[in-house]
C-alpha cells in the first residue's frame, strides 16, 4: 500500500510538472502569437514622394546598401553617409557612374539606426525605385503610423489644442487606410501632395503632432464597418458642403452642416477676395485646353441649398463653357479662388464714351433770338450788336426769311478699353466637405473632444481600434 501511494504521488508530481511546463509553453505561444498579430497587422504604405524624375540623390546618416527587385542580389553598398547619384537608364538604372540591369527596381535601406535622405527630406522605412519609360520612381516604405508621424505637421498646427489634433490623427490616418488602392497601378498606395495628403518626412516632425499620432494608434473612423473616405478642409465659411454637390457622388457620412466653430478662432482665410485680369483667366483655361478668345462675363450658373457656387459659367466671343466650381477653382488655383462660396464682380473691358460733335451747318451765336427772327427785324431793334452777331446776320441766306433751325448737334462715339478685371469676394477655405480644421480648432477650445469634433463633421460613424 506504502509502494502504490509512493508511486502514484511521484505520477501525481511528473503530472504537475507537465501540465505547468505545458501550460507555460502554450502561454508563452499565444503571447508570441498575440505580438506577431499586431504587428502584422500595422498597416505599410507605400508613399510616392518623387515621381517620374530623370535622376535622384540618395544618402544614409550611417550609409546604406541597395538590392535588385526581387532577387534580393545586393548591387551597392555605400558605408558612409556621402551622397550618391541614381540615374534612370533604358534597361535600368546608373548608381554613382556604374551601370546595371534591372527589371523591376531597386530597394534602398539604411544601414545602422540611420534614416534615409532623398534629396533635401529625411525619411523613415526604406525606399524603394522603380522604372516606368525611363524614368524613376521613388516610393517610401513605411508604417502608416510613422507615415503619420510626417504629415501631421504640414497639414495642422501642432500649437494647436490637443483634441484637434487627436481628430486630425485620426482623420489622416482613416483618409490613408481608405485610399490606399487609389495609385495601385503606378506601384504606390497614395502620394506625399495634397492629391492625396501632404507628407514631408522626419524634418515635418513635431512632439505634439507625434504625440497625437501615438495616443490616437489605430483608431479609425468607419461606417457600416469600413473605413471613411475621411476627407477634410482648412475652413468651411459656415457650411460645410455635401459630396455630390463637389464631386458629384452621393456618400452618406459627408453631409451639409452649419459651421459656425470658426468664429471663434479666426481662421486667416475666413473671409477673402482675389482680382483677376480677362488674359489671367484666358492664359489659364488655354491651359487645360479650354479655348476662349475672350471673356465677356463669368456668372455663377447653380448654387446648393448651402448657398456654394456649384457650378460656373464663363461667356465670351458667342461661346459658352460652363464648369463644376471644383474644376473651376483648381484651373484659377485654390489658394486664389479658395473657396466655393463666392461672389463675382466685373470692372474694366471696352465702353463707349459719347462725345458731343460741333455740326458746321450750326449757326453761331450768342443770342438765341437771332435765329428765331429776321434781318429786318433784328436790325429794327435799338441795341448795339456784337461781332458774332454781325457775323450772323452776313451769312444768313439772301431774302428776308427766317433761318431754319438749328441742327441739332451730331454724337461722337470713342471706344476705351480698361483691362477687364474680375473679382470674387469669398467665405472660407478648401472644398468645403467633410471636417473643416478651422471648425475642430474651434470645438476644442470649447472643450470638445476628438470623438464628439469627428462625430459632428461626418455624420453617423463609429470609431473603432483596428491595431
């Protein structure tokens, strides 16, 4: 009996000791499991930040080594943090005056703890070049987190209070994460111009702005479980704009609001006005292949219910071209047509100026009597005449009639020309849909938070952490 309690208390104890090492290793597994999972699933983007270019220059902070695409075979490797030079060729490309094959491209790494440099900006990831006819391609690889890190800075103060820029972080990054298909075909996800968002690397860093990315990480907006196209502007005027009415297609969560936040900041822009000449607006459209000999007026042709110019029509030489204001104010450029909601005014262009014309059958005189009476009746009175009138009288017809009339006296008509000149007078900056930056400024000076600022610009969304 001693044996077999013996026995069964040392299987009791091996038991134990398999089932705790067991349940450590599968403890160990999930969390090793659980790491890998979240950071698998941090997004990398794919950042076009120089396009189509003849040549590049690249350089390491502690150097950095090159690899073909996709075979991994390392081409060059630069120890140092000397510039080098990548030329586009037609079967490849030409670093630093050596020439090699490839198909696909090359992939630029930094060596050590080193950023990369192209050009004059500093970038996080890696870089990754691609031919496309001859010229380079020049991609940033990056975790949109990081990506976030640059872009905040370029399109928001980071002075600014720390809700507004939470609901910027998310924002941008929600923007990113839903048009990430939108370049796919050019090998990139989005670009580093206002096309996509602004990005401009580690030198548009900033603590605030970091800080907004980091305690904001993977939170998105979404509706009916998708991430929003979260598309945003500086200063809505009052009224933010439905979708349809900019772009023509109808998106649920971008509705027309009343924005009256700005007043409480503001903004620099809220109110403007830009004057530009007939050949300014002509040089411009010709431009975009719009042809117009002149222009006689532009009118505002719709307007939406929020009172934006929805659509424009300018009318010159029996010809009619009518634009989206959209269209209309990226071809003027938006940083002078800034906004839809406008007002134009026309001053200048050719007028005529009446002039009063001596006509030679006129008779001369001082005294209108002498045209109503004859010689002998002028003569009959007892005055003394002047010279004209005198003169008059020796040009009146022979006999004693009375004159005719006096011709009216004929009009002159001369044409001036002033440069024809017009002038919108506007409310507020950007396209006007979706949350206006200004108006998020204003809400957390209120007290606001992120969620309640993101809430009230895009109608019915969740937000949710993806990661």
């Amino acid at each position: 009996m001693k044996k077999y309690l013996k026995g069964n208390s040392v299987r009791d104890s091996q038991e134990k000791k398999y089932y705790f090492w067991l349940g450590l290793f599968c403890l160990i597994m999930v969390i090793f499991s659980i790491n890998l999972e979240v950071k698998a699933s941090v997004p990398i983007l794919r950042v076009g930040i120089f396009l189509d270019c003849k040549e590049i220059t690249l350089k390491g902070d502690q150097g950095l080594e090159i690899y073909e695409i996709p075979t991994k075979k390392s081409l060059f490797v630069q120890k140092d943090n000397k510039s080098l030079k990548i030329i586009a060729e037609p079967k490849g490309v030409k670093i630093n005056n050596q020439s090699f094959k490839i198909n696909q491209g090359i992939k630029v790494i930094p060596t050590g703890n080193g950023f990369l440099h192209v050009e004059d900006k500093k970038y996080r990831g890696h870089i990754e070049i691609n031919i496309h006819q001859s010229l380079l391609r020049v991609i940033n690889v990056i975790e949109i987190e990081e990506y976030l890190y640059g872009v905040l800075k370029k399109e928001i103060s980071p002075e600014w209070p720390a809700e507004a820029l939470k609901a910027q972080a998310i924002a941008a990054r929600t923007f990113a994460l839903s048009n990430m298909n939108k370049y796919i075909e050019q090998g990139y996800h989005i670009c580093a111009t206002t096309n996509s968002q602004e990005y401009g690397g580690v030198f548009h860093e900033h603590p605030a702005t970091n800080k907004a990315v980091n305690d904001t990480r993977g939170i998105v907006a979404i509706y009916e479980g998708e991430p929003i196209n979260a598309v945003y502007h500086s200063d809505s005027g009052g009224y933010t704009e439905n979708s349809e009415d900019v772009w023509g297609s109808y998106v649920p969560y971008l509705r027309s609001i009343s924005s009256e936040y700005e007043e409480i900041v503001t903004p620099p822009n809220h109110q403007w006005n830009c004057s530009l000449t007939e050949q300014e607006i002509l040089s411009k459209l010709n431009q975009q292949g719009l042809k117009l000999n002149a222009i006689e007026e532009i009118m505002v042709s719709d307007k939406t219910d929020a009172g934006r110019v929805k659509s424009v029509a300018i009318i010159g030489g029996n010809k009619q071209i009518t634009l989206k204001t959209n269209d209309f104010r990226l071809i003027l450029g938006p940083k002078l047509i800034r906004s839809s909601l406008f007002t134009v005014e026309k001053k200048g262009g050719s007028i005529l100026v009446k002039n009063p014309k001596k006509s030679e059958s006129t008779i001369a005189t001082q005294d209108s009597n002498l045209e109503e009476k004859t010689i002998s009746e002028i003569l009959k009175e007892d005055r003394d005449f002047t010279i004209p009138e005198l003169l008059a009288l020796l040009n009146r017809p022979k006999g004693d009639l009375k004159p005719p009339a006096t011709a009216k006296a004929e009009v002159e008509q001369t044409q001036v020309s002033e440069d024809l000149t017009f002038t919108f007078h506007g409310r507020g900056n950007g396209h006007g849909v979706g949350l206006s930056q200004w108006g998020a400024y204003g809400m957390a000076t209120l007290g606001y938070n992120y969620e309640a600022i993101l809430k009230y610009y895009y109608q019915g969304i969740q937000l949710t952490k993806l990661y």
